[in-house]
C-alpha cells in the first residue's frame, strides 16, 4: 500500500511541474509602457472632457476571449467614467490591466471603434516571423503599408505592433497610420 502511494504522489506531482512549465510558457506577458500610462493619467486629470492631444493615438482593449477593439483616448476615458471609477482608485489603475490586456471590458460600444478577430493568416505569420517580420513587411520607417491587406488583416498588423509597445497614430494630414516604437520599457 505505501509503494503504490509513494508512486501516485510522485505522477501527481510531476504532472503539478509539467502543468506548471505548461502554464508558464505560456504565459508570456504583454505590459503596457507605464510612462505612457502616466502620459494618459495626466491627460485625463487635466483636459477632461475636453479635445485631447492624444485623440489620434489608437489604443487596443480586449473585448471579449476572441475580439479586440480599437479606441480612441476620450471613449476610453468615457467608459473609465461611466464604468470603472468605482472600481479603481485612478484612471492609471484602470489603464494597466485594460491596456496590458488583462482586462476584458463587456460593456463597449460596438458601434464605437473597430472591433475584430485577430485574423488567422496574420496570427500565423506573426507566430512564425514575430515583431520583426511584421516591420518588415508592413512598415516603411514609421509610416504603416496597407495596401493589399483587408481592413480585418490591417487591424491584426497593428494589434500586434501595439502588444510590442509601439504607439499607432492616424496622421489625418498625411493620410496615413505611423507605427512609433516606444522604448520606454526596455
């Protein structure tokens, strides 16, 4: 009887290692740069309600296990006042987990932004050739390539970008996105 148990806490434990390594490499965590985080925190607490300098800068939040949704600074700040001040302390405490994508946020409006699935092709490509083949082949210095892509398959490009802490920008003079590396984490 005490050899069989002997063997059983030993299967059990090595699959509690093997879940465990499981777990952990998979696990690999995207943060968000906290001095931008800071950035918008002063955004917020100065210019409420008002037009943000920021208005052009794209933000990604999880919206569900599947889908993303890109936002603008305001509606963001919007939901954090219409939903979350009760909950975090600081719109910076609100801004870690949503923009680390660690929160799920339920209640976005799907009329408001672009919400989608990451497109497959892109997941792959990106699986395959990660951050650096992606500026490869969609960026020309900081200006964002996306002809020939659809509009699903661009959003997949640029959610990828931004989980690598580059900042996206509608430049509406020149008529197109720039992709900015941001090394304020590294």
């Amino acid at each position: 009887m005490g050899a069989k148990k002997l063997i059983s806490t030993k299967i059990i434990s090595v699959f509690c290692i093997i879940f465990v390594m499981f777990f952990y490499s998979c696990s690999e965590k995207f943060i968000y740069n906290r001095d931008n985080i800071e950035i918008l925190q002063n955004e917020y607490d100065c210019c409420k309600n008002t037009p943000s300098r920021l208005l052009y800068l794209n933000l990604y939040v999880k919206v569900d296990k599947e889908e993303i949704q890109r936002v603008d600074v305001l509606y963001l700040q919007n939901i954090y006042d219409e939903f979350y001040v009760e909950i975090f302390d600081k719109y910076s405490d609100f801004l870690k987990p949503v923009l680390d994508q660690n929160l799920v946020l339920n209640n976005l409006d799907k009329m408001y932004g672009f919400r989608f699935a990451i497109d497959e092709n892109i997941s792959s490509f990106y699986k395959k050739e990660g951050i650096d083949g992606l500026k490869i082949r969609y960026l020309d210095g900081d200006v964002f390539r996306s002809e020939n892509l659809t509009h699903i398959e661009a959003e997949s490009v640029l959610y990828y970008f931004f989980i690598n802490n580059y900042q996206i920008y509608e430049d509406d003079y020149l008529g197109v996105t720039l992709c900015k590396k941001d090394n304020g984490n590294e």
